[in-house]
C-alpha cells in the first residue's frame, strides 16, 4: 500500500528495515500445498475478499527467511 512508500520516504527507513517493522500490508497468512492455496483464493473471492499467492516455502539447511520484492532481495536469518 502507498503508506509503506509515503513511510520510507518521509523516515528514509531502508526496505529491509520496513520488512522488518511492519507487515508490509499483509493481514494474514496461511502456509498449505498449492492445490488448498487455489482452492482458499476461489472460497474467499466467493466472499469478496482478496486472496493471492505471495510466496513459498522451501527446506532449508537452517532458519532464514528471504524477501524478494522491488526494492531488494533480503534475507534475515534465525
């Protein structure tokens, strides 16, 4: 949303650091196989609500989390 642009501008916060503070306009999230995230998206159309796909989640090695946008790719790490 404009208020995370309008944020970053007005504090010259860096991305990372906004991905790190806030939800960058995410409400909520839930982790499933693609076959129930498609299924989630038509249910929740039926209700007027916006849904969509927004990542993936991979085995790795140790706990990271990587971001990948416009602005950057940044990984933070547990």
């Amino acid at each position: 949303p404009p208020l995370f642009s309008i944020i970053h501008e007005c504090s010259s916060t860096p991305w990372q650091e906004m991905y790190e503070v806030y939800n960058m306009g995410h409400r909520y999230e839930i982790y499933c196989d693609p076959a129930s995230a498609e299924e989630m998206i038509d249910l929740s159309l039926q209700f007027g609500v916006e849904a969509k796909i927004v990542g993936r989640v991979e085995k790795a090695s140790g706990r990271k989390l990587t971001i990948s946008n416009p602005y950057g790719n940044y990984l933070y790490q547990m």
